[in-house]
C-alpha cells in the first residue's frame, strides 16, 4: 500500500473511523437546508446563509471575547468541582455514613436545574463571573459526585487492605489507591460533567446576560437577528462536539488499562 | 413399518467464535425418530445435543444437512414442536394463566375457550388453584409445570425437551418426570429429550442417542426394552434396566474421553 | 412510660420513618438552616427561613391562579414527555430492527449539544408558549429514552422469543407481547431519566422566556427582590421531580417484571 505524507495517513485514520458521523452530521446539513428552502419561512435561515454568518459572528472580537470568557468560566467551574466533588464523592463510595447524609441532599438537588439558582445567587454574590462559576461548580458536582462515589464503591476492598497494612494514612489511601483504582468511573463522570458544565454555562448566561456564549444567542433571539441565533447555536454546537470529543480522548488515555471499557453513553 | 415424523440427514453446525474461528458443535449426525416415540439425546456437556434439539426446532439453522418433520424441511419455529427448556422461559409479565393461554391467544382462540382450556392444563398439573399467581412467586418445579403447560396448550405434535428438569432438586425431578410420562402416556406424543442423566435417559426412553463431545456426533443409538407404563420402584430393581444403565454410563465415559480416533 | 414507647414503636408513621432514613439529613439541614435564621445569622432578605417559605408555599397552593401557573408546567413537562416517549419507542423499536448503522451516528452528533442551546430558535419558530417548550423537552428527553428502548429489546432472553415463536407467534406479535414486555424494566428507567430532563428543561425555558408556568415566576420575583418567591418555584419543581421519580421507582418494583 503506497505510504503518503504521514499527515495524510492519519487523516485517512481519522476518516475511517468517523465517515459515519461525518455523513451523518452532513445529511442534517442538507435536510436543514432543503427543509429552510422548502418552508421559506424567515425564522428558519437556510444551512448556507448560517455557515456564511459564522465567520462574520468571529470576526467580531466582543463577540470572541465573550464566547472565550464563558469557556474560562466552564473551566473554572469543572476545576472546582473536580478539587471539591470527586474526593467528595470518592469518600462518600468508601464511607456510608457519609454517603447515607448526602444523597437525600443530592437526590433534592437533582430536579433543580442549576442555572435556575442563577438570580438568588446574584442576590447573594452580585452579578460578576463568580456566580456564574459556582452555579457550573454546582452542576458538574452532582455527576462528579455520583460517578465518583460509584467508582471509589466498586474498588476492591483488598487493595485497600494491603494500603493500610503498609501504613498509609487516609488521605494518602484515597488519592493513591482509590483514585486511580475508580478513575475509569471518575473519568465516566467527567465526560458527563462535561455536557452539564456546558448546559449550565449557557443557560445561566442566558437567565443573568452580561457576555458570553449564551448572552449572544440570547440577544439574537430578542433583536431576531434570525441567522445570529442559529449562527450562535452551530458555535455552541461545535464547542460541544469538541469538548465531549477531547474529554473522551482523555478518558481512554488515562484509563485504556481497565478491564472493561465501558463506552459511556453514546460511544 | 410406520413412516418416521422427524428425519435428520447429514447434519452439521458451525459457529463463528469471534477471536477464534469456527467451531465444529455437530457433524455428521443422522436420526430418525418414528412417531409416538420417546427419544432421549444423552451426551456430556457441550457434545451439542441442545443444539441438535434446537435445530429440529427451527431456533438455530444447520450448516450443513437436512431436518425433516413430516417429509417437509424445518425452516422456522412451529407449533407442531413444541420446546420446553431448562430455564422455563416463562413470561414474568404474564400470570400463570396467561403463560399457557399464550399459545391459544396466538392461534386466535376465542378468549372464553382460550381460558377453559388452559383451566383444563392447569388442572392436568396439578396447578389450577395457582392460576392467578405469577412465575416468580413458584418453585422451580411448579414453573416447569406451568411450562410444560403452555407448550402442551397448542398441542405440538412433537415435544422438544432441553434438560427440562436439570434445575430442579432430586426430589422434583423425579416427581415431575413420573408426571411426564403419565401426560405422555396420553397422548402419545413424540418426544425429544435432552439430558445428561443415563438413569432418567433410560427411565423415560424408548430409544436412547448416545452423543460424543466435541464436535457432536452419534456414537450409538440404543433401544430401551424395558416395559411401559414405566414403575420407578419395580424398574429398580430390573436386572434390564440395571444393565442399561451400567452400558450407557461406561458408553458415556468413553464419550468423555478426549477423541482418540476420528 | 414503657407501654407509651411501645406504642409508639408501632404506630405507622414511626415505622415509615425508620423505614425512610433517607429523611433525616433533608430534616437536619432543615432544621439547621431554620435555627440559623432564627439566631440572626442569615439575612432574611438573602436567605428566607424554611418556615417562611413553607408558610408562602402553603399559601400560594390555596391561589388559583399560582395554581394555574404550577398547571402551565406540568402541561409542558408531561406533553413533552410523553411525546418524547412514543418517538423514543418508536426510535428504539426502528434501531433494533436494523436501523441502528443509521441513527446512531446522528445520535453521536447530537449528544454532545446542550439543547437549551436550542431554545431560541424554538421559540422564533414556535413561539413564546407551550410548543417551543414542549419541542424542548422533546428534543432532550428522546435520547435516553430511544437508547433505553434499544438496550432493552437487545437484553430479552433468547428463549424467551423461541417460546413464542413456537407457540406461533409473527414477528411483529413477538415484538408487542414478548419482546416489548420484556424490555418494559429498562424503558422505565428511561422514563425516570427523562421525566428530570423534562422537569430542568421546562423549568429552565420558563424562566428564559415565557409568559407563565413556574420558572417564569421564579424570575418575576427575581425582579422585584421577593427572595421567599423565588424559592416557592425551586421547591416546587424539585418536589415534582422526586415525586415523579419515586413513582416510577415504586412502580418498577411493583410490576411483576423481571429485575
């Protein structure tokens, strides 16, 4: 088999593994476009008008600003939710007590979409970034906790024998042993984590608007720029696409050594 | 001499393993089982006599060979072959009535016949004052009667039986395969059935299949002269089936043996 | 005093209680959070105590028109859902038949996009009341439920379909009383994930943009500061959701299905 150019033969990798998604996401492009030509209305803009709109939406450095703030303010949140909740929760799969205390808490706080905290919390912390920031910490810690706790349940209770028998302390047990032993279900709980940090981060901007991602769709839709909304969703669209992709990437690489991948949800 | 209702000829089955190729479950088997006959296929684990049974009933395809039940070729499950298998396989949604009704239900019997003769079944096994109640509040051997039940409420004319009472404690199985014979002995259906137990092989047959491990094939088919109605207590003590047993339990050994010779 | 305890370790309500530990962490935080109010520690105008808000709660549940508010959400949350529901039945029926090359690429391409993202478009096309909303809902809720489905017609045991096919049965019989009974345990599940999408989703497009329903409430009082009224929605809408999951928990483990 002829050996091209090294960037050519992982592209050809990546194609054949992905032809699938890549057809699939192009045949929506199309029904978008023939169902937009088809109906003629001005609320649906076509496929086309919209990929054209996109670059103009970049172009525009607020714009780019914003979109890049909302992304530090995920960050932030899913930082502070792996620091807080996964220990959390790695203890809460060890100890149950624990767990018998804080998932009543959490089954509560689990209907609540956390975005919709957004306006008490303001009350609270006023408008700036640190609300938006510990509404995401707050949604990223409901499947970080889950997960972990799962994870840090279904660790073999001999490995953490022979820990304490060599004399390790608790906190060492935990982020030694348990830790990388439950990684693969931590890991599991990131990708989830990850879709919610965005969910959160979007709505929450579009409840309390003052830039970002979610504060453009938002104005688009109150001025009805019609090709800015769609423009803006095929943005947020992308962003998605590409965080779950990296984080799955992250997740095999970090735990490719467990016995039973298991595919996540929609692997 | 009476024409046989299932004739196998040439049979053969492959399965793909992923990871590992093929592997051979049956080769070479040919069968044929006269109508109103009991048949057992006797063999160790994994010698493919479920598959065989299966094959008959149309659940999986041969590789190779042909099965016939009435001259014609078995393609697809029917309610001429009626299967009991070893798990029970009942409805867990459905109550113990409803499980034999299902067949009837099927086939578009009027609900009100329907529900008298599934009453009548139920009756036959001694489970009519359970009809209400559902699978997982029987034993293992009430389940198989409601099983047995169900299957017989279509009336097959051939009954594929698949180690029916292999998860059954002693006690039961003894119990149910007295109940069996005097169903059979009824009707007279014909009867395949699969067991790795010579004595229960022996006690119900007519005709014993002797199979080898893997792959599968016919190391001798066996006629079991032994007088009917069966009478567990007398025939233990018959020298006849004494000898039965002690020839196809050394036959079975041998089966056990890694293949020496092709 | 002996015979008095005795009692009351029978009486129904003791008994619940120590059936349901879950209740005492929820009961304690209660407790702490009222004891914190009262003690002067907390503002109420940032922080209302549980009393209040109980109080408030009571009260509005007696107002029709807040009534009528709580109904514009459950219209929304249960159209959606059941929506939802017949085109995931039908998407997983379709998947297990042999269309899963298909859809599942599609289905990998839409996971990773926050739905709400989706809203605004909705609601240009549908408009500010219940169909862009229940379009939502829809939209969110059809994945779990179609993958459940699938995950579900893929788990019945083999046999199970033979029985069947013995006794006569066609494909499509098999399908509707062996194979669809069968995976009723997963679909539940799928249902239990999907009626809290639906709540989040309904509630978080009220209070985006909407004329009425409880998350519209919670960002009416936002506005003018009635911090005891921007909790009565929180509440609500969290009770709904465990109500609707425990139900569907409880009847999981009623029905005489197969765990």
């Amino acid at each position: 088999m002829k050996q091209g150019p090294p960037r050519f033969s992982a592209l050809r990798q990546v194609w054949r593994r992905n032809w699938r998604t890549v057809l699939a996401c192009a045949a929506l492009l199309l029904i978008w476009q023939a169902a937009a030509l088809w109906l003629k209305r001005e609320e649906l803009p076509s496929a086309w008008e919209t990929l054209r709109d996109v670059p103009v939406i970049l172009s525009s450095g607020e714009d780019v600003l914003g979109i890049l703030a909302s992304l530090r303010r995920m960050a932030l949140g899913f930082g502070l939710g792996l620091l807080v909740a996964v220990p959390l929760g790695l203890a809460m799969g060890r100890s149950k007590p624990l767990a018998r205390l804080l998932n009543p808490l959490t089954a509560l706080a689990y209907p609540i979409p956390k975005a919709a905290l957004m306006p008490i919390i303001m009350l609270w912390l006023g408008i700036g970034d640190l609300s938006k920031v510990l509404v995401i910490f707050m949604g990223v810690s409901l499947p970080l906790l889950y997960h972990s706790s799962q994870g840090a349940e279904q660790v073999d209770d001999k490995l953490i024998w022979s820990a304490q028998a060599m004399g390790m302390g608790q906190v060492a047990r935990l982020l030694r042993v348990i830790l990388p032993a439950a990684l693969p279900e931590v890991m599991l709980g990131c990708r989830v984590a990850v879709s919610i940090a965005l969910i959160t981060m979007i709505s929450s901007e579009m409840i309390a608007r003052q830039n970002g991602a979610g504060n453009l769709l938002f104005n688009a839709m109150d001025m009805a720029i019609y090709t800015d909304v769609y423009a803006v969703i095929l943005i947020i669209a992308v962003i998605g696409v590409v965080l779950d992709v990296l984080m799955e990437r992250l997740r095999v690489a970090l735990t490719h050594w467990a016995d039973t991948l298991q595919p996540g949800s929609t692997s | 001499m009476p024409k046989s209702l299932i004739e196998i000829a040439g049979l053969s089955k492959r399965f793909e393993v992923p990871g590992r190729g093929a592997h051979l479950a049956l080769t070479d088997i040919d069968l044929s089982v006269r109508e109103g006959e009991f048949v057992s296929l006797l063999g160790p684990s994994g010698c493919g006599k479920s598959t065989l049974l299966y094959m008959v009933g149309g659940f999986v395809a041969p590789s190779s060979g042909e099965i016939r039940v009435s001259g014609k070729p078995v393609r697809e499950p029917g309610p001429d072959r009626g299967p009991v298998f070893q798990e029970f396989a009942l409805f867990p949604w459905k109550t113990v009535l409803q499980n034999v009704m299902y067949g009837l239900t099927v086939q578009k019997v009027p609900a009100q016949e329907a529900k008298q003769r599934a009453e009548a079944l139920l009756r036959k096994v001694g489970l009519a004052d359970y009809a209400g109640f559902y699978p997982k509040q029987l034993s293992g051997g009430m389940r198989q009667r409601v099983a047995i039940a169900r299957t017989l409420a279509y009336e097959p004319r051939i009954l594929l039986m698949d180690e029916p009472f292999g998860a059954l404690d002693a006690h039961t199985r003894t119990t149910l395969q007295n109940e069996l014979l005097d169903i059979w002995e009824r009707d007279r259906k014909t009867v395949l059935f699969v067991t790795h137990g010579v004595d229960e092989a022996v006690y119900l047959s007519d005709r014993v299949v002797v199979m080898s491990g893997s792959p599968g094939r016919v190391l001798r088919v066996a006629d079991i002269d032994l007088p009917r109605p069966r009478v567990r207590t007398q025939l233990l003590t018959d020298p006849r089936y004494q000898q039965y047993v002690l020839e196809l339990e050394a036959l079975l050994d041998h089966a056990r043996a890694p293949e020496t010779t092709e | 005093m002996d015979h008095i305890r005795a009692q009351a370790r029978r009486s129904p309500l003791f008994v619940w209680f120590a059936k349901h530990g879950a209740i005492w962490p929820v009961i304690g935080l209660l407790a702490l959070w009222q004891l914190a109010c009262l003690a002067g520690l907390v503002p109420p105008r940032l922080l209302p105590s549980p009393a209040a808000v109980a109080l408030r709660l009571a009260h509005d549940l007696l107002d029709p028109g807040f009534l009528f508010h709580i109904g514009q959400t459950l219209i929304r949350l249960f159209s959606g859902f059941f929506l939802a529901l017949a085109l995931g039945l039908c998407l997983g029926i379709a998947m297990a038949q042999g269309a899963e090359p298909f859809l599942t690429p599609l289905v990998r391409v839409a996971s990773p996009i926050p739905k709400i993202a989706l809203y605004p478009a909705l609601v240009l096309l549908l408009g500010f009341g219940h169909a862009s909303k229940i379009a939502l809902v829809v939209a969110d809720a059809v994945f779990p439920l179609m993958l459940a489905t699938l995950h579900g017609l893929r788990s019945v045991p083999p046999k199970l379909v033979w029985a069947a096919q013995a006794a006569g049965a066609s494909r499509s019989t098999v399908v509707l009383t062996v194979k669809l009974p069968s995976a009723l345990g997963p679909i539940l599940t799928g249902c239990r994930i999907a009626l809290v999408i639906a709540c989040l989703n309904v509630f978080l497009a009220e209070m985006i943009s909407s004329s009425d329903g409880l998350g519209h409430l919670l960002v009416t009082a936002a506005r003018s500061y009635q911090v005891v009224d921007m909790f009565v929605p929180l509440v609500l809408i969290s009770l709904i959701g465990l109500l609707l999951n425990a139900s569907l928990q409880f009847a999981r483990r009623r029905l005489p299905i197969a765990s």
